[in-house]
C-alpha cells in the first residue's frame, strides 16, 4: 500500500460525508473516525480510504440516509455519516491497486477428517448471498430463505451424499467479517474455532465481489481447506461482465466454482469441490494467506512461533489489540511475552503506515481484493446503472417522501386484515373440528375424571390454540413475501428516525409487528438487531403489543358493554400498549439498559421477487414451531388450570359452584382484595389467573364461571348477556363500561403468557424475565388502577 500522504498538501477539501446532502453526489472516503466497534463495521462494509461512496437518497423523514458503497446499498443516520470523512471524488490520494502482493504460503499437516465420525462442512458469506438456498438445495431442507440480513442466526444441520459418502453440511448466520462484534459473528467465529470442520464453502455474490471477498481473506486466515462458491452466477452472466473464475482462483489462491444456488445450478460441483479439499487435507495442505507485506508477515511469523496453537487469522487478530483474541492468551505461560510483543509490533507497523492498526489491516486486505479483481474481472462498459435496474422504479415509490410511510401503514393494514378476514374461515373449522372431537370422546368414554381431563382439560385447552394457527401461518406467510422482496429492510430504513426517538433501531419495527399477531415468533425475531440492549428493550416490550390471543377477550366485552364506537374503543386498546411500550422502551433506554450508540448501518439488499415457495416453507417451519414449542407449554399449562378448577371434588354442585370451591376459586378469592381496587371480582380474578397460560383461557374461563360451559367464546350470546346481567350480592350490576375497559386494559398489558415468557427467557435469560413478570404486572395494575378511579370520581 502507497504511504498515506498529506491530504492536505493535495489541496482537497476534506468534508464530512454528512455534509454531502445533494442526493445523487459521488465522494472518496479518506477516514472513519468514531470508536472501536462500530468503525469496525463501517471498515467492513467498505468505507475505506479512497473508496467512492454514492448519496442515494434521504428517508422519508430525513434521517437516515441511503448510500451505495462498493455496489451494495447502506443505510447510516446522520449521527453516523458524519463520523465519516470524505473528499473530492477524483482525489488522488491513494493508490489500492499497489496492495496486491500476491499470496504467502503455510503449510499445515495432514489431519483425518474422520478424527471425530463425522464429515462436517459449513457455509459461510456475507447475509443475503445464498448460503440456504445452497443449503436447502445440497440437503432437500426447507429452511427458510430470505432478503434480509440476519434472518438466520442459528445453524441449521443438514446431510448430503456424495461418492458414498455422507457428509454433515451446516448453514451459518450471514456475517461481513468474523470480527466478533455483531451476535452472528461471533457464532461463526466460535463455531469454526469450537467444531474444527472439515472444510468451509465460503459463498460469495458474484455480482458484488469486492465486498464479499473482504470476508474470504478472514475465511483463509483460519486455514481450513476452503472453496468458494460464486453464487448468483445467473446474475452475473446477465449483467454482462467478465470474470476469469481460474484466474481469480489462483490469484486468491482458493477453487473456485460458479453456482447458481436458487435453482441448484453447480451445487454438486460445489460439493465435489469440497470433498476433494478434504481428500487433500489428509496429506498436507497449503493454504493460501493474504501476503500483507514484509513487516506484517515477519511479525505473524515471529509471533505464530510463540503460539504454536493459534491460527493466524487470531495472530493477527492479536496484533490488531483485538479484545476476543487476546482472551485466547489468558492461560498460556508466555500470555504477557505474546502481548508485549503484538503490542511493540503493532507501533512499528502504525509508524510506518501512519494510520491506526484496524484500518491498515482493513485496507490491505481491501487492497488484496481489489488487485485481484482488477485482473481477473472485466466489468461490462455497458452494465446496467442503479437506475435501470428493475426495482428502481419501484424503490423510489416505496421510499417515496410523502407516500413511503401511507404505502408502509396500508401494506400491514393489508397483511392484517388479510390475516384475521382470510383465517377466520379454517379457524372455524378447526373449531368445529374440535367441538366435534369433544362431543364424539366425551360420548364414547365413561364419565369420570379421565374423561373430564381429555375433554375439558386438553381437548378444550389445545384446541383454543390451536384455532389461532391459521393465522399465525397467514401472518408469516406475508411476512415472508415482505421479506424476501427487500421490502423489510426498506421498512427499517423508513421507520428508524420514530424508533429512534424511544431510543430504538429501525429493525425493531418488524419483531413488533409481528408482536400483534404472536409475542413468540416475535421474540425470536428480535434476533435480527445487532446491538444487545437494543434487543432486550425490544424483548421487553413486545409484550405490549396486543396480541391475538387477546383479542377474543376484547371482542366479547366490547360486543357486551359498547354500543356504539366499537372500533374505536378496541382501536384505543391497542394504543395504549403502544403507548406503555414507547415509554417503556424510553425509561428502559436510560436506566437499566442504558446506551448511546444504536448504530443504523445496514444493508439494503437489491429487489428481489419473492417466490411462492419460499413463503410456503417459511409458513410451514413457522407453524410447526408455533405447535411443538407452544404445544407442550399451553398442553401442560392447560392441564395444570384444569386441575385446579376441577379438585377438590364435592358431590351434586353444579359447574359454578365447583369452581367456585376449587383450588382456582379459592386463588381467585384470596386475590380479590388485590383486584377489587380495579373494579374485578373474584371471577375476574379467576380468569386473569388461569390466562396467565394463554391469553385465550380468559374467555373460556369466563364462560365456566358464567355459564357453566367450558367452550364459550366471544360470540356465544348466553356468555354475553350472563355478563350484562350478571350481578353482585347488593344487587348492583358486576359490569358496566367502566370496569369492562379497566379489564380490557389489564388483559392487555398484564404478565405475558408462559409461552412468551419461555421465549424471554431463551432469548434474554431468566433475570429478565423475571423483572418482565413484574413488571408487566405491576404496570397493568398501575394503569387498570388509575383508570377506574378516575372513572369512577
Ligand atoms: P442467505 O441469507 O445467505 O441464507 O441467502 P438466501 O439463501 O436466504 O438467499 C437470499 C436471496 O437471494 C433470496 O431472495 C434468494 O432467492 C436469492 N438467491 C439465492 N441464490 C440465488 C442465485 O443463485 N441467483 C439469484 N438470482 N438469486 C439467488
Ligand atoms: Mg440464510
């Protein structure tokens, strides 16, 4: 790499990319400034020195802005492009080709693959390039694929056969490098270090090279044999530029194999490329490194010496004063030797590069890329501009300033309504479905306790959640068509500047939307957010939105106690969990999860058309998910709330009465002084006590209590007018609006059912979920409280 010059002396101006406002202007980066982590992730991304960087466009409430680096399309807020410098666009300040030196040689001896029983492969790349589509394609899996990074953040297993053999492949989280900054990252990371695989596909966008092969220099350093997949080979032959895949291979180092993952064009190439790695790897292998220059390279030898146990991407990783890699030295005899050494080193190399260790190393390995590229790949003159790209006239629609927010609130008006009107139909069948499974067991059995407990207990408490799976698939499956469009992403980009107020990121958008039809998957999705306090404060709001298990409850007291403005009232109730979760989410935000930075810098993946089948496979895994990992939950739950409303046992009471003396009416009556300030009564209580399960069981709680039947929902008339009449000792009416709204508004912001709760706890550990119980509710009494009070004046 040339020596940094004086900017200065060239007499550019150097500015602030912030300060470019005029959409449409090309500048060259000359630094990032700002702390580790995060200029880290704007290194890898490719804001490096003389990189030329495209204003696109502003969101449509100014903040953040679009920006195309490298040939993909990066969202920054404005916080964070002013972090980052820039000048003159044809500023010549650096020269990158210089920085191919070709590549440097180790050898490592043979091992046996078949050391631990199994060969194992994973696929690594950067999000969005293909890894499941290969996945699912080498392993007839169906995962799901998607448009949006960070959909994948577990592994995945799979097995393929081939020559015989059979071997394990695994689908890795999307990564831009293996630094372990973001969550993904550094499971990838762990992964390789802890499972040792037999080789790595490192699949890359052939159409977006530069970029993608930033990580492929990390990928070499492991030295495990590799090939590289060159995905969307389609994509590439279409836009008409030429690429030397031999000569790439050599310069890298690497084989190389064009793929085309989506319609398994390559894929038994690519895995023959893979065996045949391993097969080597039985003898000695060499594996190609980037040749960072004599200074960086006698100093990787001289401190490989000193741990012989360490690759040499972590060697680097230590002169690079990387905090995960220096962790790795705690135990060595020579930990403090190693350190000082890296330490010394790292000042000669900063000296002499003048510039600081990360971007050096950053820019050598972007310079490798580059020099490579330069010879091996021709870009068609003619290829097609960002603006006669499909999608682009599309984009600027969606993103429009006035119309990108009205379009966003009438595509999810679309996928809800769509969800509840189009589910409506299957849930009654499925209702139906039960209701006769009910009668036909309940008739064929003898009476008793057995029969009571499959009746009753699990028929009855499985089959109310099991009416939601309709729509909980319909909601997925649009979901999945927003996603795989590129359409999420674009969400994201348009809301972030309202997220951002109650100290979120535009991505939590999405986990709360899918928050209204189940708090679960919601939970899950959360997974997609970078930053860890972001994610809880998410986590821990999502209860707040109200869910559809919630809605039956809501449905039957407003069809009993609202005559007129039913909407509205119902619409209320889902505004003030909004509302409870804003503030929330701003407390959360500066007090117990206090943090500055939440970083916007994301990717924004080019159009894409979704397929049917790929929605179709998200819909089902979803559905499948929703029935084992609920199933067993609200089964045992369900049984468990049985039990309590049906023991102790007295002869000749009728359905009321039992549950009146049972072990739930004794809980509802012992909490009674706790909830009558809200206005509830001991059967209130009941039900908000058995709901703690699901949601759902409020209703049918209500029914028992009510009506002596255990099926009632919110459209059973008796059920309805039981409650309007139903009375107190003094004569006076049990409900009216007042109460039925204090009820509406606990039903909504109280304890999160225990399937939710299992999955706050899988995602964010059980301190936490046990500051969301009581959380949840101590607000839901607060505000229930408030209200009727105040109501009541
Ligand atoms: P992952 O994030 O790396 O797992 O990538 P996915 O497998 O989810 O794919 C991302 C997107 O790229 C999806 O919309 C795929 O349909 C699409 N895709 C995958 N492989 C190809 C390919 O070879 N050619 C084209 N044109 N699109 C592809
Ligand atoms: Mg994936």
């Amino acid at each position: 790499m040339a020596k940094k010059q004086d900017i200065n002396n060239n007499n550019n101006k150097v500015t602030r990319l912030l300060d470019n406002e005029p959409v449409g202007m090309t500048v060259q980066v000359v630094r990032v400034m700002g702390d580790g982590a995060f200029r880290q992730r704007l290194l890898e991304m490719g804001f490096v020195r003389g990189a030329k960087v495209t204003v696109l466009k502003n969101a449509p409430l100014q903040d953040p802005v679009e920006y195309m680096i490298m040939g993909s399309h990066i969202s920054l807020r404005h916080s964070e492009a002013a972090q980052v410098e820039v000048t003159d666009k044809d500023a010549a300040f650096c020269d990158m080709e210089d920085a191919y030196n070709g590549t440097v040689e180790t050898s490592v001896a043979g091992v046996d693959p078949m050391a631990d029983d199994v060969l194992r492969v994973v696929l690594v790349g950067n999000p969005n390039c293909g890894k499941t589509s290969l996945f699912n394609n080498a392993t007839g899996a169906k995962e799901k694929v998607g448009n949006y990074g960070g959909v994948t953040v577990d592994s995945k297993e799979g097995w393929f056969n081939v020559g015989g053999r059979r071997v394990q492949l695994v689908d890795l989280p999307g990564t831009y490098s293996l630094t372990e900054y973001s969550p993904e990252e550094m499971y990838v990371r762990t992964y390789i270090r802890d499972h040792h695989p037999d080789a790595i596909i490192n699949i890359v966008d052939a159409g977006n090279l530069e970029r993608n092969l930033y990580l492929t220099t990390q990928v070499m350093d492991m030295n495990i044999p590799m090939v590289i997949a060159l995905n969307m080979w389609d994509e590439l032959e279409k836009s008409g530029d030429k690429l030397d895949t031999e000569m790439l291979g050599r310069l890298l180092g690497a084989r190389m194999v064009p793929l085309t993952a989506y319609n398994g064009h390559g894929v038994d190439d690519v895995l023959q490329a893979a065996m045949d790695a391993i097969d080597e790897s039985e003898q000695e292998t060499h594996h190609h490194n980037v040749n960072y220059g004599t200074l960086i390279e006698d100093g990787l030898k001289e401190l490989g010496d000193k741990c012989p146990d360490l690759d040499r991407y972590t060697v680097l990783k230590i002169i690079e004063n990387d905090k995960h890699a220096l962790a790795l030295l705690e135990g060595q005899d020579n930990a403090q030797e190693v350190k000082d050494a890296a330490a010394n080193l790292r000042q000669r190399i900063e000296r002499n590069y003048n510039d600081d260790i990360v971007s050096i190393i950053t820019d050598l390995k972007y310079g490798f890329v580059r020099g490579a590229l330069a010879e091996a790949l021709t870009p068609n003159p003619d290829r097609a501009t960002d603006e006669t790209k499909p999608g682009y006239s599309l984009d600027r629609l969606l993103t429009n300033r006035w119309l990108a927010l009205p379009i966003l609130l009438v595509l999810m008006w679309l996928m809800f309504e769509a969800t509840f009107t189009l589910g409506a139909y299957p849930q009654e069948w499925i209702e139906s479905g039960i209701g006769w499974l009910g009668e036909w067991i309940g008739s064929v059995m003898p009476d008793g306790i057995l029969r009571d407990l499959i009746v009753d207990g699990i028929i009855g408490g499985v089959g109310g959640v099991l009416v939601f799976l309709p729509q909980i698939l319909i909601l997925f499956f649009f979901i999945s068509l927003l996603e795989d469009s590129g359409y999420m992403a674009r969400a994201a980009f348009i809301v972030d500047r309202v997220m951002h107020r109650v100290g979120l990121h535009g991505k939590s958008f999405i986990p709360y939307l899918i928050g209204f039809g189940c708090g679960v998957p919601a939970i899950m999705a959360t997974r997609t957010l970078e930053n860890r306090r972001d994610r809880l404060v998410t986590i821990l709001t999502i209860p707040f939105m109200s869910c559809s298990a919630r809605l039956p409850s809501y449905l039957l007291l407003v069809a009993a106690f609202f005559t007129a403005k039913q909407g509205l009232i119902l619409m209320s109730i889902y505004l003030v969990g909004i509302i409870v979760a804003g503030i929330t989410a701003i407390v959360l935000s500066k007090t117990l999860l206090k943090h500055d930075k939440t970083q916007f810098v994301m990717e924004l993946p080019p159009y894409r058309k979704p397929t049917a089948r790929n929605a179709t496979i998200h819909m089902w895994s979803k559905g499948k998910q929703y029935l084992q990992k609920m199933g067993t939950i609200i089964l045992a739950a369900s049984i468990i709330v049985w039990a309590l409303g049906y023991f102790p046992r007295h002869e000749g009471q009728t359905p009321q009465e039992q549950i009146e003396n049972s072990f739930m009416g004794q809980m509802g009556k012992a909490i009674e002084p706790v909830v009558a300030p809200l206005g509830f009564n001991w059967q209130m209580g009941v039900s908000v006590l058995t709901g703690a399960a699901a949601k759902e069981i409020v209703v049918s709680t209500m029914g028992v209590l009510y009506t002596g039947e255990a099926d009632a929902d919110e459209e059973s008339a008796p059920l309805k007018e039981k409650l309007q009449t139903a009375t107190k000792p003094d004569g006076s009416h049990v409900f009216n609006p007042v109460v039925a709204y204090s009820f509406m508004l606990f039903i909504l912001l109280y304890f999160p059912c225990i399937a939710a709760l299992t999955a706050i706890k899988r995602e964010a550990g059980t301190k936490w979920m046990v500051f969301e119980i009581f959380y949840t509710t101590g607000v839901a009494w607060l505000i229930s409280f408030i209200f009727y009070q105040l109501a009541t004046l």
